[in-house]
C-alpha cells in the first residue's frame, strides 16, 4: 500500500483554554496518536495534509514525522464542525507493520445486475464495510464485490468477496453483503387491483338487487284487478 509521509508538532499546550482556536486559524489541525501499547501524544498538522491522505483513500498508511520520531499510523476517525463542516479533529492509530491488525475496509460494488434492468429490482447494499486482518502495509482501500450476476434469487455474502493477498476477513462467512429487492408498491399492485376493482363492482350489485326488491314490494302492495 501507498505510504503518505507529513511533518507534525507536538502539542505541549493540549487543553490550555483558546489554544484549539489559534490551531485552526492557522489551517492546522490539533490529533492524537494513540495504541501499539504507548501513551498517546497530541500533535497538530496541516488541512492540506489531511486532505492529501483523505485524497489517497480509507486506511491509507501515513508515517508522521515528528523530529526525534516517525510514527507509523492510520487515521481511525475525523472530526466535523457542525456548521462549517471542516475538519476539526483527527484520531489517528499507531500500528506496527509487521503486525497484523483489524480494521474496517468499505465494500464498493461494480458491474451492473441484470435484475434491476429487468425486473425492475433495487439493489440493497446491507453491509457497506467489513472487517478484515492483516498487516498495515497491506490493507486495501476497499473490497470489490460484483453484482453482474446477481439475480432476485441470489446475494452475496463475505464469502462470495474475493480477498487481497495477506488479507483475511473477520465476520462470519455467511454474513450478507448485498442483493435485489424488488420495490414495495409493485409488489402488492395486483392485489391492491383486485381489491378496489372488486370494491367498485360491489354498490352496481346492491343497487341491481335494491331495484327488483322494491318492484316485488310495489306489485304485492298493487290491488289486484277485477
């Protein structure tokens, strides 16, 4: 996998009231390393940098250089502000890379199925991560899974997922990743149909037999003719 390298300080003020403000007015952005057993350390970096490792893909490899120390890590999490939507605060990961961790890999799905074409399927993508093992080196961005010949009969589970080399997937093989629906309103349109056509049919029913019913009663009522 590609390594990102990016230069950052350590944060000796973490905590110290308005420090994280003047941070991001500078277009930096306060983090934390944290795992392998260590002690976390706050550090601060650039927006640019993040974007250029956001930019390379999930689980990218970055080695932050921190002077006396390069660290090697992955970003576990980032931070929004609520309203601006900018970055605010990144999480990132200390791995060792010749030992293999867990992690979440997004599943991207390719091809097109040919039951939405015809059938008028929708695709229901269940599970859109999974988990795998493996060494930091060799984490991928993302998992395929092709849908060419799903039909609304099949799906596709882990097991069906074809992993990389050195990678291994953790949930249970049976586990669902995606298949075809097919939408609720077409599904009970015909029943629906014969419902109301049955309901419209009723009151030309019941007015036929009201109609003979008050003839019957007409004619007993009449005096019969001399």
């Amino acid at each position: 996998m590609e390594k990102i390298k990016i230069t950052a300080q350590a944060r000796e003020k973490a905590g110290v009231r308005g420090e994280l403000s003047k941070i991001r007015a500078q277009k930096m952005i306060p983090a934390v390393i944290y795992g392998a057993g260590e002690e976390p350390v706050s550090i601060t970096f650039s927006q640019k940098d993040l974007a250029t490792i956001q930019k390379a893909g999930s689980n990218t490899l970055v080695e932050i250089d921190l002077g006396k120390k390069k660290e090697p890590a992955i970003i576990k999490e980032v931070q929004y502000h609520v309203v601006s939507d900018l970055p605010i605060h990144v999480d990132f990961q200390r791995v060792s890379m010749n030992k293999a961790i867990e992690t979440l890999v997004p599943v991207v799905l390719v091809g097109e199925s040919a039951a939405v074409k015809a059938n008028g399927g929708i695709i229901d993508h269940a599970v859109r991560e999974v988990r795998v093992k493996c060494l930091p080196g060799d984490i991928p961005h993302h998992i395929e899974a092709d849908i060419t010949e799903l039909s609304l009969e099949k799906h596709i589970c882990i097991s069906d997922l074809k992993a990389p080399k050195g990678v291994e997937f953790v949930d249970e093989p049976s586990r669902m990743i995606v298949h075809v629906i097919i939408p609720r309103d077409e599904a009970v349109a015909t029943p629906a149909a014969a419902t109301a056509d049955a309901t419209a049919a009723q009151p030309e029913l019941s007015a036929t037999k009201g109609k003979k019913e008050e003839e019957g009663a007409a004619a007993a009522a009449a005096p019969a003719k001399k």
